[in-house]
C-alpha cells in the first residue's frame, strides 16, 4: 500500500491489513530502522518512499532488491482488481439473449 500511495496513514494502512494502528506504527518503524523505507514530513502528512536499492536480508535471497517483489506485487493486486472478460471484449459477445 505504501507503495501505490506514499502519503497513506497509519490509521488506512492499519485497516486495511487488519491491524492496529500502533501495531502497523511499529512495523513501518523498524522498515525505517532497518533502511527499507524513508520517511518525510510534508505539512501534516507522513510521505514514506521505498528506498531503492536495498536488498532482502537472508542470504538465500541477498542479491535480489526488495522493490522489485514490491512491484510485483503491486503489478498483481491491480490485475486482481481489474474485472475479469474471458473473452478479453465486449460483453455481448458472452450475452446468449443479445
């Protein structure tokens, strides 16, 4: 979510991952801590950025940047709220009455 709006709330954050506020606050602050995202202050809002270029932690996975799994599944969600069209047209093409 950060990514797709880097000036989202705690609060809309933590709702939409079914957390608590504080909880969510926490998270993001050791993702701050431990270098992932960066934080500004703009008037009153909180504008968080992935910081680029910083890669997963374990070994296994340590030369693959975390934004690109981030952007993935970014790619996916948006794919998931598209409405499906099996036949990728129009819908009188599926209508038997039309």
């Amino acid at each position: 979510m950060i990514l797709r709006d880097p000036e989202v709330r705690l609060r809309d954050l933590a709702g939409s991952c079914g957390l608590t506020e504080r909880a969510t606050g926490a998270i993001v602050r050791d993702l701050e801590n431990a270098g992932y995202l960066t934080r500004v202050r703009h008037g009153r809002r909180n504008h968080y950025q992935v910081t680029p270029g910083t890669l997963f932690r374990h070994p296994a996975e340590g030369h693959h940047e975390i934004a690109n799994l981030l952007h993935l599944l970014v790619d996916l969600e948006s794919r998931a709220e598209a409405p499906f069209s099996p036949t990728g047209g129009d819908h009188r093409e599926r209508d038997p009455h039309s």
